[in-house]
C-alpha cells in the first residue's frame, strides 16, 4: 500500500509483527555535574527521537514481495503502524469520530492512523483532536433583535479525519512515517526469509505529550510504583566519585568530590494493558529523559520500626548509623495500600521525628520506608512488546542527593 502525505510518497507495512518487536524513546539532557556532587541538568529535546524495531518472517510469495519493495524502496519513506497499541473504535461513517483521547494522547494525535474493518485496511488522516459544537442555537426577539436565548458552544473530545470514513467492527493502529535506520539484514532459505529492521521515526511524526502532573510532594512529582525484582532479587549499587593518587613508589591518597554516595537501581516494569502502556509513557513524558526528579520509597526494609500502638511523629528504632545516614524523608505504607510521605524533622540516637504526624496505628501499617528523590539515569527508554497486550520496560535510576 502507498499513500500521499506531505513528506511525499509512504510505503506502508501493513503487517508488522508484535512479538521480539521493540520500541525506543529518547530524550536528550545535559547533566552539569558540580564539584559536590550536586547536579544542574539541562533539557535540549522536549519531544523524543522515536526508533521501532521488528523482526520479519516471510513465506513464500510474500518473501519475493518484501524483497522487491526493500529493493526498491531502502531509503524511500516507510508508513509503520505500531500494533501495540490498537484499539477498538465504535462503527464509523463520518469524518469525526468521538473519542475519550486522554490517554492515548501521546501516540493517536494530528497524523496518520491505519483502519482495519470489515471494509478493508485503509490508511486515515486526524487533522484534529476534538471539535467544537453548538449545543443550543442564539435565538433573538424578531422585533428588537434582543438576545433571548444565548448560544452555547461545547467541545467535543474525538478524532478529526481528512474525509469521511466508513468503517463497521473497525481497529485504528497509530502509523508512524519513518525511514530505515542502516541496513536490512535478511536471512533467507528456499522456503522462507528473516528480515530484521530498524525504523526510524521522523521528527515531525514523533510522539509528543506534556505528561499529566500528579501528586506533589515538596514541589516534585511523587510516584508509588513498586519494584520489580529481576529473577528473585533486585541488582543495586551505591557509587561515589573516588580519585585515588598513588605515585607506586610509597603510600597512596584517595578522596572525593560527593558529600555522599549515590544509590542506583534498575527500574523494570511489567504493562500488562494498554492504559498501563499510556499511562507509563505519561510518566516518561514527564521526566523529559533524565530531566526531571521525582520522588520515590525505597523499598528495601532499612528501618526496623519497633513502635506499638498508635504512631503520631515519633519513631522509635535500632538501625544503627540512623544519624550518619543522613535521609530526611520515609514513605508510609497502609494495609489498604494508601501512601502517605513524611519529612524527618529531628533525630535523637534511635528516635525519629516526623512532620506531618502519621496518626495510625502500627497493626494497620504494611511498612515504613525511607523516601528518595530520584531520577532516570538514561535519556532512552526500549519498551519489549511480549504478544497479548504485555510490554517490558526497564530504565536505570538514580537517588539525588534530597
């Protein structure tokens, strides 16, 4: 299939396998690193480069077909339609179709789309996000042309087409115009051909979103996204700027610059839906790659509250080296699952004091953790798609110094 667009003639795949097919967003930060250890960071791309990547397996004669369109085509433009996020669309035969486009605002906006229907697999254009309607009509007395009805104009959420479509027991799947990134590697038998590709998305045709703000917490974004471990443990390091001057002929010196080590950790997470899919790349729209921090519980159990009974804003524990570890924030988890994050106002050998006060009793409280200000430490970001509407994600994290 061909299509026209502004950018010229758009060879579209319209089978793209989901399995072993991957996606990749970045960003692009500038980190200023001073001589503490504190950082200043610099964002250059508020939208994202936007690379997709699959593997294809043709037979017979659609193997001479995918050759004969590669061979003709390598560095012409490619139409890709990211089939990981597909959606179900009420029967259409209109040019506007209404449409909850909240959250899927990143990826369905002013571009192409591809329809499958009973009709057939059509590409579509969205000229517009919503449209704006007359609800009620301005009605004016006939004699003295005085307004007595006023007109009310409401927006309607939904997706404007170029034309209109017609489409019954219909799926729209975003299509990204792309080239191909290098080569096409192809491993081919007499009976069937493996062609792996990378495409790159134009800049023009690149996801975009603001990222919705959620709740605050001392004037950054606060999350309570678990963890997911990497086989039956999770592989975190502590690191620390370290120069060491040894001249190999006598004793050595080392110092460094940080006032205190950094903590990192792989943050993996497992998409089970689509809304979880949107929902996470409004998070990472959000961040803007390693721009932006945002606060997070340290899951690991390293205070052991001993308090019984009911909890206010002192906190007794045996944690040694309490007061040289120096955190001044913990997390607060409820057995029905509610967060709540507190700051550490004074510390006393074992005790801890809190603000606000917690005001729940210890047999209601799942755990008690301390709370880090965080953010990625990659500006890209690869989402694995597994079939059945299931993504893998994993980004490294850093701990700020908070």
């Amino acid at each position: 299939m061909k299509i026209q667009t502004q950018f010229g003639t758009v060879n579209v795949l319209t089978n793209c396998p989901l399995l072993d097919s991957t996606e990749y967003l970045e960003f692009k930060t500038e980190v200023h690193e001073n001589y503490d250890g504190s950082e200043g960071r610099l964002n250059l791309r508020d939208q994202p480069r936007q690379e997709l990547r699959f593997k294809y397996v043709t037979f017979k004669k659609a193997l001479g077909d995918m050759f004969h369109m590669l061979y003709a085509n390598l560095r012409g433009l490619w139409g890709i339609p990211m089939k990981q996020i597909k959606l179900k669309i009420p029967d259409l035969a209109s040019d506007f179709l209404p449409f909850d486009t909240k959250l899927t605002k990143a990826d369905f906006r002013v571009g192409f789309i591809l329809l499958e229907s009973n009709e057939g697999v059509q590409a579509a254009e969205i000229t517009e996000i919503g449209r704006y309607v007359v609800t009620q009509q301005e009605i004016r007395d006939p004699e003295t042309v005085e307004i007595i009805q006023d007109e009310i104009v409401e927006f309607e959420d939904g997706f404007r087409f170029s034309e209109s479509i017609t489409a019954t027991n219909a799926y729209m799947t975003p299509l990204r115009i792309c080239i191909i990134d290098g080569d096409a590697s192809i491993a081919a038998s007499g009976f069937y051909a493996g062609q792996e590709i990378t495409f790159k998305v134009l800049d023009e045709d690149c996801p975009d979103d603001e990222g919705d703000e959620p709740e605050q917490y001392k004037g950054e974004d606060i999350y309570f996204k678990p963890l997911v471990l990497e086989g039956d443990s999770l592989s975190m390091a502590l690191t620390q700027h370290q120069v060491i001057v040894d001249g190999e002929i006598g004793g050595f010196q080392d110092f460094t610059n940080w006032e205190k080590p950094r903590y990192t950790k792989p943050f993996k997470s497992i998409l089970k839906s689509k809304e979880e899919y949107s929902q996470y790349k409004n998070f990472l729209f959000r961040r803007l790659g390693k721009y932006k921090a945002f606060w997070m519980p340290l899951y690991e159990m390293h205070l052991n509250i001993l308090n019984t009974g009911n909890i206010t804003t002192s906190l007794s524990t045996n944690t040694k080296y309490l007061l040289e570890a120096d955190r001044k924030h913990i997390a607060v988890k409820q057995n029905n699952g509610i967060w709540t994050a507190h700051t550490i106002t004074a510390k006393t050998g074992g005790s801890l004091t809190v603000s606000p006060a917690i005001n729940i009793q210890r047999k209601d409280i799942q755990t008690i953790c301390y709370l880090g200000l965080y953010r990625l430490a990659a500006d890209s970001v690869e989402f694995s798609f597994l079939g059945n509407s299931i993504t893998q994600v994993t980004v490294p994290i850093v701990e700020l110094h908070s």
